[in-house]
C-alpha cells in the first residue's frame, strides 16, 4: 500500500507560498460572486451588507492576532488542536486537561472545515448552471439551474481537487499563486466599471435594465401583459420567437426608453436600492448588521488556515504569524471592502436587490449589464464570461486550499490516535494526508448535492412566471414547483453555509480562549494582545452565535436556515461526545491526563 504512518511533512513553504495558500481561501474573486446572493435572500437586512463585512473583520482581526501569536508560541501542524494541546500542557496545573482540550477543539473544527468545502463545491454546481443557462437558454434557466445537473457538477467537482490536493502541497500553492492574482485583477476590473456605470448614468437618464429570462441588458421598457400563472396573477413579459423581450411603444410607435431611477423600496417596502453612497456603508439597524455577519463570516474564514502548515513552512515562528495577518488585511480591507461597496452601489432600477435575490449569480447579472454599458449592446455577456472564468479559477483555489487545510487538521488527529480509520498516514510519494483528503472529497460531494438541492427556497423562491419559462427536462427543470411550495422549504445553500458558519464562530471563540491560557503567566505577556483582544474576539463570537438563537424569533433575517444550523451542530456535538468516551475507553484513554506529556519546542 502506497502510504507511511509515520513520516513527517516536507517544509517547503516560505511566507509567499503560506500567504498565497491563506490567501486563496478568502478569496474575493469567488465569494464576491458566491456570498452575494446568499447575502441578498437574508430577509429584510440585505440593505447592511457591506456594514456586516465590516463587522465580521472586526471579528477575525481580533481572532487573527491571537492564532498569530499562538503560531510564535507553537509552530506545528494542527492549527487550533495542535494550540490547545500545547497551550495546557505548558501549564503547572491545567496540564491533565490537554486531551480534553484538544479533542473539543479538534473536533469543533471539523463542523467548519468538513462543511465548508462542501458549500465551495455546491457554489460550483451553481455557477456552472449559470454558465450553462447563459449559453444554452433553451436548455436550462441561468438564474434557476437544474437541480440534478448542478448535483452532478458538485461531485465531480469535489472529487477532482481532492486529486490535486493528493498530489501535494507543493502543487497546491503553485495553482494557488497563479489564481490570485488573476481572480483579484478581475474583480478589481468589475467594480471601477460598476462605480463609472453608477457616475455615468444619473437618475432619470437612459441606461440598461436586466432580463433574467435571455440573459441581456436593453434600454427600452419592456411590454408586459398580465396573466394567471399557476394560478396567480402576475405581469409576464411578451417576447418574441427567440425570447427577447417586446420594447414598450409610445404613440408614435417607437420604444419606450428605459429610464434609470435610485428609489430605495417600492411599494410592498422591499429594499431595491442604495440612493446614495452613504447609505451602502451606514448600518441601517445594528441588528441587520448582526445578521448580515453570520453570512459575511464566510469570505473571510481562512487566514487561520496556514498555521495547520507549520510543519510544511520553512520558518514557521517568523512566517506563519505574518501570513496570518497579511492574508486578512489584504484581501478584507484593500478588496472586499472595494468590491462589496462597488456592487452595493451599482443597484438600480434595471438591477434591484429584489432581482439579486431571484438569481443563481447576480454578479454575473450586473456584469453583463455594465458590459455592455461600456463596450456596446451585446458584448456584456462575453465581458461576463471572461470574469466567471477567473470565479471559476478562484472556486479551484478557495476550495483547494481549505480541503488541503481541513485534511491536515484530521491528519493531526489521526496521528495522535484521536480519529480511527487510518487518518494518521500519509502518502508514500506525495507525503500528503491522502486518507482524509479522500474522505474529505466524499463529504463535500454529498454536502454540496444538500446545499443546491434547494438553493432556491424560502426568500430566493423563484415567482411563478420564472418557474414557467424554465426548460422542461431532468437536468433544468427537475426539483422546481410552484413558488409557494419552494419558498416554504429552507434555502439549503444558505442552511449549510450558516451550520459551517457556526462552527467557524465555534472554533475562533475557542481559539481565543487558548490565547488567553496560551500566554498566562507567560514572559512575553502583554494585555492587549492576550488579554483584551482575545476577550472582544470571544465575545464577538459568542454574540454571533447568539444571532441563531434570538433572530430567528423575533423576525430578523431567515428562520428555517439558522435553526436547522443550529441542528446540524447540536448532532455534531452529541456525536462527539460519545465518541469521545467510547473511543477513549477502546484505548485505555482516560478524558483528564494521568501523566504530563513533555511540550513541544
């Protein structure tokens, strides 16, 4: 059999190589298109996204700085459950509560880095459908993809980078470096065109609006009749043969020109857009803000990710505690501060938030609307293509770089005999976790089918015009029933990214523990950096947390996603307990230590 169950990591990484693999896992390039929609359909707080990004950097600064200065302390492979071991065993007393320790936060990881994947995974399957949808109409809806063919995207999907991530770390960071600063250079390109297509068009001048049907931006209105479609009545818009949209006349015959507006609700009250710049980055109401940052937590996670390679860096006291902070900075407040900001600030008439929230990709939307803005009718839509082919590349990198990271962290565990099944060996040739890599890939194809099975539901149900102009077949139409049934059943995608958000907020509230325990009584001891900063991040944790609990019954954002969350972790958490003491006592293990291990380093 190709592996070896002891053998050590090769460390070939420097601070670029460690800075690129955290970088690649924040990614703006995918989560700018990935969170939006998901960001959109979060009920009525959608108006403080860009606000709920701001706090939820906050929260992973302060989490940020206390994984660096554990990484001075404790440089190894493991991330957070490697910390906790060493954390207590450096201490006079707490020493015998180390297993314990690591085990809970091991195994809390596991809830982010086991599910989190499987979200970059069902993000695949969507924005392929999307692909699909915009070059063959007639086979399937872009804003509405197939159910099954975007199940099929995800598993082959997942399983491919697990065989990249097989092959090696080395290969890994390679594809990492190249995809970041393509998917970075293209984002940045959308988001100045977004803010010109903003500055060039005033409120009352001719402009583009949006047709999810053909996929194109127009300038004239368009000609709507009313009609009863299963059994509503709604405006469906005419159209011709080919499915573009009839252009409303006046008396004299000729189109009706779109005439672009900035109006913040319509009528029912429903946010459209921002009138003003000051109203994308004021928060509305702190609770929406709250809200907005159990989702925002999504395109941040990651920065903690290369402190589970310190065995594979170089010089992992100096570098690892620099790619931690760097990647973060960077890629939250130079990019996604930008580009989030950017496309608040588009929204319109011709693409409102409400339309947002109707489609598989809504960036890929404005896309093609300020694509053709800027380079004539008709050519947004291969400007849109270009930049989801860099979404594609960034997908690759996000979802390669924290299958690489989750594998690790079961690797750790495996190694210390903490998790059966082989999960301590490493490949022969690539030396690389290739066990857990493998099982990685088959939970994240089976999360991903969840997360796109309904990705659709509750706020983001298409209306019952959108549902009738879907193609007919197993692929595009399958899983699509009326816009009642679809918006009574939970969004899956929004349910699992916010059970891997949890764990996320789990992991770094316990991470911020283990600094505190870390640095007491230590000769480097300083209040700010291990006293106070960890207490804000714990407490910013924990009031997320929070948010699951209380939102949902006092009417803010969604209530099916957060409970059923909050579910998936409370089994999560019972599993663990029992396996805990069964698989100790299988071992002989006791759950408070009877003999002091010596410390690392």
């Amino acid at each position: 059999m190709a592996e070896v169950t002891e053998g050590q990591l090769k460390p070939t990484l420097g601070l670029t190589g460690l800075t690129s693999n955290a970088m690649a896992l924040i990614a703006p390039g995918a989560f700018l298109w990935l969170t939006f929609y998901i960001q959109a359909t979060t009920g009525v707080t959608a108006p403080s996204m860009w606000m709920g990004i701001v706090g939820a950097l906050v929260l992973c600064l302060s989490t940020a700085v206390c994984y660096a200065e554990m990484a001075k302390l404790y440089p190894g492979t493991g991330s957070s459950y490697y910390f906790a071991e060493q954390a207590f065993l450096n201490r006079d007393k707490a020493w015998k509560y180390a297993r314990i320790s690591k085990f809970v936060v091991g195994w809390a990881s596991h809830l982010y880095y086991w599910i989190y994947p499987g979200v970059m995974v069902g993000t695949m399957g969507i924005l392929c459908g999307y692909l699909v949808g915009t070059l063959w109409p007639n086979f399937m809806s872009a804003s509405n993809p197939g159910v099954l063919f975007m199940m099929a995207v995800a598993v082959v999907f997942s399983f491919s980078i697990a065989y990249i991530a097989h092959r090696g770390i080395s290969s890994s960071t390679a594809i990492n470096m190249g995809i970041n600063v393509i998917q970075i250079t293209a984002l940045l390109i959308f988001s100045v065109m977004a803010l010109k297509y903003r500055a060039d068009h005033p409120a009352g001048s001719v402009a583009y609006q949006f047709d999810s049907t053909s996929g194109e931006a127009y300038t004239y209105e368009f000609k709507v009749t009313t009609a009863v479609v299963a059994g509503v009545s709604t405006d469906t818009i005419l159209r011709d043969p080919a499915g573009v949209p009839l252009p409303k006349l006046d008396a004299a015959g000729k189109p009706v020109p779109f005439k672009i507006s900035y109006d913040e609700k319509d009528a029912t009250g429903a946010f459209l857009a921002h009138p003003n710049a000051l109203s994308v980055i004021k928060p509305h109401n702190i609770s929406w803000v709250f809200t907005q940052m159990t989702v925002a937590i999504l395109i941040l996670v990651g920065f903690e990710s290369v402190t589970a390679m310190g065995g594979e860096a170089k010089n992992a006291k100096r570098d690892v505690p620099i790619a931690v902070l760097v990647s973060l900075l960077v890629q939250g407040v130079v990019f996604y501060f930008f580009e989030y900001f950017a496309a608040n600030y588009f929204l319109n008439s011709g693409y409102t938030m409400v339309s947002a929230s109707g489609s598989a990709a809504p960036i890929g939307d404005m896309m093609v609307l300020v694509g053709d803005a800027v380079f004539g009718a008709g050519n947004g839509r291969t400007f849109m293509l270009f930049e989801a082919f860099t979404v594609f590349l960034a997908l690759i990198g996000t979802t390669l770089s924290c299958m690489n990271t989750g594998a690790r962290v079961t690797y750790a565990m495996g190694k210390d005999q903490e998790l059966h099944g082989g999960f301590g060996s490493l490949h022969k040739k690539n030396q690389s976790p290739h066990r857990a890599i493998w099982t990685l890939a088959a939970i994240s194809a089976v999360l991903g089918c969840v997360a796109v099975s309904v990705a659709f539901g509750d706020g983001g149900a298409p209306t019952a015009s959108a549902i009738a102009s879907i193609p007919h077949g197993i692929f595009s139409s399958f899983g699509y029933t009326t816009h009642e049934k679809m918006a009574a059943l939970p969004n899956t995608l929004l349910m699992v990214t916010l059970a891997s958000n949890f764990g996320t907020f789990i992991l770094y509230g316990l991470s911020c523990i283990l600094c505190i325990v870390a640095y007491h009584k230590h000769p480097n001891f300083s209040f700010i950096r291990h006293m106070a900063i960890p207490c804000f991040g714990l407490l910013a944790n924990l009031g997320c947390m929070c948010a699951y609990i209380i939102f949902p019954f006092i009417g803010i954002g969604t209530k099916m996603e957060p409970l059923l969350a909050l579910g998936i972790a409370a089994v999560w958490g019972i599993y663990g307990g029992i396996y805990f003491i069964t698989a100790g006592k299988a071992q002989g293990k006791t759950a408070l230590m009877q003999e002091k291990q010596q410390p690392a380093g």
